[in-house]
C-alpha cells in the first residue's frame, strides 16, 4: 500500500470550529470588498447581506473543492494511495477513489491532474 497512514492531527470538533471561524472571517471580508465600491454596506438585518453572504460563501465552497482536488492530486503525486486520501477527505477508500477517480493508473507514470 503506497504512502504511510494518515493520522488526523486535530479532534474533528476542534477542525471543525478552527475551519468555520476561517471561513467566516474571509467570508466577512469578501463581502465588505464587494458592497463597498456601491457605497451601500447593507446592515446585517438586511435581506441583501444574508443573500451576499450566501453568494460569497458558494463561491467559496466552489474554490475549497478546486483546492480539494489539487491537494488530492498533489497526496497522490507524493505517494499517497486512496486509503490515505479517504481519512484525510473523512471519507472511505472507496468514498475518494469515487470522488477523485483516476488519480492513479497501472503504469510507471504519475497520476495526471483532475480538472
């Protein structure tokens, strides 16, 4: 089995509470950036902050599985085979090999990159 076995640094309690305090911190400040130019910083009791908050927050879930996928194939690239790729994505073998197929190929070549 390639790669060494992945042990998960932190308590998914703890991940979770650093990753959700990150998140809505550069969440926060995206949408400053973008209502700012239209003068109109809409007040947290507004329907449209709640909206643009929305907006920014799926974009930002859009960029985190483009990250995702790079740093699966980057995992790969280094050695790690689908077993360590699932514990670090808090999934199965099966759970990454479904959503990262053909990182890996029956040849002496490295994965190719998952676009």
């Amino acid at each position: 089995m390639p790669g060494k076995n992945f042990v998960v640094p932190t308590a998914p309690e703890e991940m979770a509470a650093l990753a959700d305090a990150a998140v809505d911190e550069v969440a926060r400040r995206i949408v400053h950036k973008v209502t700012e130019p239209s003068g109109r910083v809409p007040s947290p009791d507004d329907p449209m902050h709640a909206l643009t908050r929305l907006h920014v927050l799926t974009h930002l879930q859009r960029a985190a599985e483009r990250l995702q996928r790079a740093a699966a194939v980057e995992a790969a690239r280094a050695g790690a085979g689908y077993p360590q790729l699932g514990e670090a994505g808090d999934m199965t073998r099966q759970g990454a090999r479904r959503r990262w197929p053909g990182l890996f190929t029956h040849s002496n070549e490295p994965p190719r990159s998952i676009r």
